[in-house]
C-alpha cells in the first residue's frame, strides 16, 4: 500500500465517523505514526508502507479518542505541549486568557501570578516564557497533570515556574499576588459534550457542579486574600456563562475590569479587580 491510499482510506474512514477535519487529521496521524512532519507526508504520497501501525492509530481516532492524546501534544501560542489524558486539552479559547494576562499587565514588571488549576502547564508556562521578569506559580489539585506541565516546562526551557499541588488557594495561605489567572472547570454536571471531551478528557478538569460556576464562586470568595492591592484576577468562562460568573464577583466586592470575546464573538474571558 502507498501513503497515498493509505490517506485516502483514513479520510474517508474517519468522516464517516463523524470527523469534520479528516484529510487533515489522517495527515497528521501519518506523521506521528511514520516519526516525520506533515510537509513530508504530502510531498511523498508514493512511499510504500505497511499500514497495521497506522491502522491501529486510526483505529483509536475512529473511536473519538482525541487526537492530541494519540499523538500526544497540542500546539499552544506557537509551542508544542505534551498531553495525556491526565490534562486538559489546550484549545484556542484559552489563548485569548493568556492574550488578555499580556494585554492588562503590558506595563507590570517583576510581578507575581499564580495560575489556579494548570493542567498541562500551558497558561503558566506560555506567561513565564513572555514575560521572564514574573515569578509564576502553578496549581493544580492533581499530581498526574503537575507531572506533565513539570515536563512541559522542563521541556520549554523554563524552570522558574513553581509548580504546586493544590485546591485553589490551600497551599497559599501566606503568599499573594499580583495577577490571579484561571481557566477552571465550568461545566454544568449532566451537559452534553461531544464524545472527544466528554468520554476522553478528565472530568476533575471539566465539571464544576450542577450549575456549571461553582468553582467561580469560591474564586470570588477566597482570592481577596491572595490578591495584592490594585492586582486582578483573570478567569476564562464557558459560553453564555457571562453574567452568572460577572454576578458572582460582584457580589463578592469585585469590579469587571474587561470581558473579551474570542474570534467567534463570544464572551471567553473575565478580567476583575477588587472595588475600593
């Protein structure tokens, strides 16, 4: 068999799995499978194979195993981030979080942030890459995700970030900071997902509660103490989740500071200081 049946057989395979991307993804499984890029595998379609290593690959995709678990990273604000199903799967969304961290602290030298809830380390990482003069800390409540973004970061070339296990603020009580920055669980139990999240990526990651913004709620409450003065507190949200979450600070003593939208209009990230 060449590459290019190969190809051609895994796309039509995969679209009939319900995978809008199929060309695409069977590209990319081609080169994890065959150890090179995609450019190799579309500038050689006449390389011959056996197809049992691929197949089996393919097999797992066909399945709605996500993609990034298979070949075992997502790319994240141009780096390439290792994922297991121990993590959260980087996705765009959180870009505009990171973008908003940038934007909002573009004049903050030599500050102190912690990223509540790391997951793959790609917030916390992507930060200190950015901004080398910050002193970041990352948490997470599991060790399994603290392992991988220890791995990421070790891999990345930054290991300044300290990586702590933790719930929230529980292993901060003397510490506080100048920028708070989350991309916490906010899904409601008993939503619907498509099968790539809901079957495959750790549910500790993406549920919150039954109603989806349990986790803000501590949040609003708990990270006064942690907050320095004039610092803020930065949270990516589900969709249409903008004024529950909004309520929830303000409540609490917060002032909305900024919401930006992502690239389809929607509302994604909050950015709060507290009021005077």
């Amino acid at each position: 068999m060449t590459l290019q049946e190969w190809l051609s057989e895994a796309e039509r395979r995969l679209a009939a799995s319900g995978i809008e991307s199929a060309r695409f993804e069977a590209q990319l499984l081609a080169a994890h499978a065959l150890g090179k890029n995609r450019s190799w595998v579309l500038a050689h379609p006449e390389t011959s194979l056996e197809a049992e290593a691929l197949d089996s690959l393919l097999g797992r995709r066909e399945r709605r195993e996500p993609l990034a678990y298979i070949i075992g990273f997502r790319e994240f604000f141009g780096r390439d981030f290792e994922v297991s199903p121990a993590v959260l799967i980087p996705r765009q969304e959180t870009e505009v979080l990171v973008e908003a961290c940038l934007r909002l602290t573009s004049e903050a030298h030599e500050i102190r942030v912690l990223d509540i809830g790391t997951g793959s380390g790609c917030i916390a990482i992507t930060l200190q890459l950015e901004r080398p003069d910050w002193k970041v800390w990352a948490a997470d409540i599991s060790q399994e995700a603290l392992a991988i973004a220890q791995q990421n970061a070790k891999r990345l070339g930054t290991g300044s970030v300290q990586f702590v296990q933790s719930d929230l603020f529980g292993r901060f009580e003397r510490l506080k900071f100048d920028l708070i920055v989350s991309n916490p669980p906010y899904v409601a139990h008993g939503e619907s997902l498509m099968p790539e999240v809901g079957l495959h990526e750790p549910r500790e990651a993406l549920f919150a509660g039954p109603t989806g913004v349990e986790v803000y709620a501590r949040m609003a409450a708990e990270a006064p103490d942690h907050l320095n003065s004039r610092g803020r507190l930065i949270v990516e949200i589900g969709v249409g989740q903008e004024l529950r979450v909004q309520g929830l600070f303000q409540e609490a003593g917060w002032r909305l500071v900024e919401a930006t939208r992502d690239l389809s209009g929607i509302v994604r990230v909050l950015a709060f200081e507290l009021q005077n």
